[in-house]
C-alpha cells in the first residue's frame, strides 16, 4: 500500500466541503465565521434531493453556514465574534434548531468524521468474507446491520460497493461496510453482534475495509455521533484522526 498521509485526504476534503458549503476551501481554514447561500453542485455528498436548506460544518477553527436566505440575519447574529467551534455546542444548536422550526426544519444529530491518518495491518486472526455490489443484496433488512450498509433497504443515492464479514463457523460475528457517498467517497460502517464484542474485531473489520478502499484508490471516512465513544475508538484504533464535525437540516418528522 502507498504511503498514507493524512494532510492529502484533509486537503481533498476541503475541496468536498467548500463544494458542498458553496464556499472556498480556505474558508474552511479561517478563524472567521462564513456564511453562504446554498447550491446543489455536481460531486457533493448525495443524502438528501435539492438544495439543502441549511448545511453548517467546522474543521476546528472557524463555522461555515450554507443556509437559506431567510434565516441569514439570524445566523449572521448568533455567529458574531464567536469561535466557530462553539457554535456546534448545546446552546447555540438550539438556538439554530428553534430557528429553523419556524420555517418547517429541524437540525440533524451532529457528527464527527473522521479521515484516514495511519498505516493498519491486520494479521488474519479472524476468519472473514467479501462481498460486493449485487452481492450485498441477500443482506438488506437484517436488523442486526444497520450501520454497516443502508438500513433497511439499498439507498441509490448512497449505494454500498462492499461489506466484510467475520465468522464463527457459519454464525456471523459482525460486518463492516461502506457506501459510495459521493464519487471517491466511501463512507465506512460496522455492526459487531453483542456476544462478540469488546474482541478487538469491529477495529478489525473497519481497518479491512479503510485498507481495501485505499487499495482500489478510494477515499474512506468514517462520522460518528458525538457522544458515541465506542464508535470513534473504533474509528482510532482502525488508523482514522477526526478531520471534521458537521450538521444539516432535514424537514420535521422525515428521518
């Protein structure tokens, strides 16, 4: 495998986000808060149909807001002379949640993600199969896979390209998957069954799949919740450094 350098795949993703967020990747780099109208381009990631009406994210130092013409005031207001990273806590995302609702919005979950930062080998300790594309299908509705591939059926926005999964004997101990989010873009997945938890093997699993997308010359991330501990360890200890934290916002009672 080539080398793996974390500054190459941060750099790709400021081109991702600044072609999402309507904005210059250096804005992503700023101190300053920006704050930009929406615009549905080629390439971005395809979670949603249209234009989104709101899609704010930070890399650590200052917030970008693509965001609909009519909530520009508020936010113009709530960001001013605040550190961009602040504005993804607690008070301030109410705030913004509140804001949106009057206009038929809520604001998603907030993610962490997470890029490619190490070398991972993996030593064959667990027996594992792969499978891909059409492959996948027998898999779609399993309850007990909602993370690693689209749940309960095959999303065409964000099709899963390949899935990995380690046995015991014939009984599945857990899969790891990824989606093709956008074109390059994996984003991997992982469900461990409980009784084989706490072994080492969602890193396992997830570090096979970071590897083989690397390998096809893929690019794979990974986001989380913010409060799911055990995900981002996994995330860690598979050779993924959290690169970005972001938020959208979906029309209320659509999951």
């Amino acid at each position: 495998m080539k080398e793996l350098r974390f500054r190459d795949y941060y750099e790709k993703m400021l081109d991702l986000l600044s072609l999402e967020l309507n904005c210059d990747p250096s804005d992503l780099c700023s101190e300053e808060n920006t704050l930009t109208l929406p615009e549905y381009k080629e390439g971005r990631r395809r979670y949603h149909p249209g234009v989104p009406f709101l899609q704010m994210a930070t890399a650590g130092r200052g917030a970008v807001f693509s965001a609909d013409g009519q909530i520009h005031d508020f936010l113009r207001e709530l960001v001013k002379d605040k550190e961009g990273h602040r504005l993804f806590e607690l008070g301030d995302l109410a705030k913004i949640d509140t804001e949106l609702r009057k206009y038929g919005w809520e604001l998603h979950p907030t993610h962490h993600m997470f890029l490619p930062c190490r070398q991972t080998e993996t030593d064959g300790r667990f027996k594992v199969k792969w499978f891909f594309d059409d492959e996948i299908k027998p898999f779609y509705g399993d309850d007990r896979f909602p993370n690693a591939i689209c749940y309960p059926q095959p999303n065409p926005g964000t099709p899963d390209r390949m899935i990995v999964c380690a046995y015991d004997g014939d009984k599945i101990m857990g899969m790891s998957g990824c989606s093709e989010d956008s074109p390059g873009w994996f984003q991997i997945g992982i469900d461990v069954l409980p009784e084989y938890q706490s072994r080492g093997l969602g890193s396992y699993l997830v570090a096979l799949v970071k590897n083989k997308v690397i390998e096809c010359g893929g690019i794979p991330f990974y986001g989380t919740a913010t409060a799911n501990v055990f995900s981002q360890s996994i995330a860690i200890n598979s050779g993924f450094r959290q690169a970005w934290v972001e938020t959208d916002a979906k029309p209320i009672g659509i999951e």
